[in-house]
C-alpha cells in the first residue's frame, strides 16, 4: 500500500529507521512505515559504536527490534553497516597503552564483528552494507584506521565474509558523492578489480543526501548509468533533499561543527516558504522520474528518514537548524513533495 505499493512494480521505496523510532517509542510513526514504504534501514542501530561499544559488550536491543520489525512488516530489510570509518569505537583500533593494536588483531575485530553480526541475522536481513564510504571525492581510498591497517584487502575480505555468514543477503558497497566522476570511476575499478579475482557483490549504493539543484539530474543519471554497465545493481540509498543553502555558501569556510548557529543559518525557522515547498516538490518529481526512467537497473529507492522531525539535517552543522528535507512533515502528514512522487503514478 501506500507510496511502496505505486512503485512496487518498478522498485521497492524504503526508508530509515531512526533510534527514536524504535523500541515501540513512536508506534504511530511505526504504522505509517508500515503503510508508505517496502524497505527499512537502520539508520545508526547497527553502527559498531552502538551495537558493539567495547571488546566484549554487545547492545543488540535496537538491532533485534529493528530487524523483528522487518520481518513483522514483510519489509526489505537493509543492514546498515558492517564496515565504516566512522562510528567505530576506538579499541578495535588502539590498546589500553594508546598504541595502535597489529594488523592480525584488527582483522580479526573486523572478522568476528562481521561474524557476529551478520551471523545474529543470518536470513533476515536481505542486502548489507558491508563497506560504507571506503572511498575519497577525488578518487583514492580513504586513509581509515581500516586502509592504514590493513590496506584495500579489509575491503574484498569484508564482502568474502559477509557472504560466508548470511549467504542469502545481498552484498553492497555504499557511498556519497558517487555523482563525482573521480570517485565513482575509482569505486568501480577497484570493485571489478575484486570481483575478478572472486569477491561477491550484487549492487552499489548510491547515498542520495542531494540539494534543491544540486547535483544535476544528468550527473545522477551518468551515475545510474555506470553502476549498471559495471554490471551492478543500483541501490538509491539515503535520499533527502536539503532546502537550506549550504552552510560553507555563507560561512566562507568548509563544514565544520565549529560554526556558532546564527538566524541567518536558520533562514526557515519559522515554516518552509510555499516558494521553497514548491521547489522541493518538483526537485523530488524529477529525481523520481529518474528512477522510474532507469527501473529496469534499480532495486531500490530508500528515503533517510521518514518525516522532517527525525531528519540529521535538522541541527547539521550547526545545532538549531530547521531542515525540511523529506516527504513527510512534523507530524507525520504528507507533504506536497509526496504528492508530486505519488502523482508520477497517477494519484494525485
Ligand atoms: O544516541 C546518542 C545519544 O545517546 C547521545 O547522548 C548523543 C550525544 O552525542 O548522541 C546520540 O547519538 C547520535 C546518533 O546519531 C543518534 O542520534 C550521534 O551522536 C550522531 O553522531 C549520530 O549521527 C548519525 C550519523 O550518521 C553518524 O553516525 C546520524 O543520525 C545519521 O543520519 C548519519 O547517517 C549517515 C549514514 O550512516 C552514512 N552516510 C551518511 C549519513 C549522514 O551523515
């Protein structure tokens, strides 16, 4: 029913479970989950910083509801993520003596993690992230605790791994800014690279955190485009339109969390201006005329949130940020933004 059931025969359309949302905290957000959407994403209750905070201690209580809820709901159930730089507490890295622990400890970290891990939801899961953000916006692999440890091995050992643990889910690789040709070219060499020498992988993520024209339709398209001549399936993950200007645009300065928050960060604090509404609506009907152009080579579309309450974007980068990025607003009602999607399938 709902969104999900008007491109259920193109693709599944999900969205991400925030820990609020979980542990029969917002039962009816709860119910409009179930209603709107196919697919589920954690979005942080099975990061390690969370799940698995020291050596030996396992926090598994928003994990099992999270996945108890997918399998409840019938939805496509996405661990989210096994392998990430960021998120990740510090004594996989470093010993009681500050000293960065040996190559053999830290790949057997990764390997039980994942064991541990992917093994707890064997079946129930169908795609992993296994290895989230592996790579820089201009191509090279990201200098991690992981790549400085280990080198670009953790990266095939952790699809190899996950495979051996929960042979049924789908393996994903998934990043930012795939629309930069740079890093895009780059993530895809390096998995081809693997898969030849016989790494298992079914699609690339694709994190859509994108901006009212920014980036361009034809830049995600070239995107899609190459995902799928690589012989990948595409994955839209993370996706939320950003209607505030860009913070650097008038900071003059790279993100940082330093900014101090000031009015003029915050320009829609008190509503969206229906001008803006507008925008946001038909930047999300040309996104998902997008994605219905290039069924045939996407699995999946998942929202990163549900309503603009729950979203990161609210207080990023600075605290006191009022964002409105998703379908849904504050109380949970469908926005204009919604209609336009729903309104590519012939509900108005
Ligand atoms: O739950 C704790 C709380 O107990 C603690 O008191 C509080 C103080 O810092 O932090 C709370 O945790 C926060 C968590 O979100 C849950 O709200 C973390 O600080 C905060 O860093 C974390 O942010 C998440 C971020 O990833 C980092 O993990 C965002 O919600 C989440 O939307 C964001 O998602 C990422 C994807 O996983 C990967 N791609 C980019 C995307 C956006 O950054």
């Amino acid at each position: 029913s709902g969104l999900a059931g008007l491109f259920a025969p193109d693709f599944a359309v999900g969205t991400a479970l925030s820990n609020t949302t979980l542990l029969g905290q917002n039962p009816s957000l709860e119910s409009l989950v179930a209603r709107e959407f196919s697919a589920i994403t954690a979005e942080n209750a099975m990061k390690w910083e969370e799940i698995h905070p020291t050596a030996d201690s396992w926090d598994w209580q928003r994990a099992d509801y999270f996945v108890e809820y997918g399998q409840r709901t019938g939805m496509y159930t996405i661990g989210h993520t096994l392998v990430w730089h960021s998120q990740m507490p510090e004594w996989v890295f470093i010993d009681q003596d500050g000293k960065p622990r040996p190559k053999a400890v830290v790949q057997k970290a990764m390997e039980e993690h994942i064991a541990a891990v992917a093994g707890r939801y064997r079946g129930r899961i169908q795609a992993w992230d296994v290895v989230n953000e592996a790579v820089t916006d201009d191509g090279k692999w990201r200098e991690s605790h992981w790549y400085n440890t280990f080198g670009e091995d953790y990266f095939s050992r952790a699809f190899h791994l996950a495979r051996e643990v929960d042979p049924k889910a789908e393996l994903l690789y998934n990043d930012y800014n795939m629309t930069i040709p740079a890093k895009r070219d780059f993530a895809l060499a390096q998995i081809q690279k693997f898969r030849k020498q016989g790494m298992p992988i079914e699609g690339v993520g694709m994190q859509a955190h994108v901006h009212l024209s920014e980036p361009e339709i034809a830049k995600l398209e070239a995107s899609i485009e190459a995902i799928a001549a690589a012989g990948l399936e595409v994955h839209i993950t993370e996706l939320e339109v950003d209607v505030l200007p860009k913070a650097y645009d008038y900071m003059g300065a790279e993100i940082s969390t330093n900014f101090e928050y000031s009015d003029e960060l915050n320009p829609f604090r008190d509503g969206l201006p229906q001008k803006v509404a507008d925008q946001l609506a038909a930047r999300y009907e040309s996104l998902f005329n997008l994605f219905l152009k290039h069924k045939d080579k996407i699995r999946r579309v998942s929202l990163w949130g549900t309503t603009d309450a729950e979203s990161w974007k609210n207080d990023w980068p600075v605290v006191g940020r009022t964002n409105y990025p998703l379908i849904f607003d504050r109380e949970g009602r469908p926005k204009e933004a919604y209609y336009s999607v729903a309104g590519l399938k012939g509900e108005s």
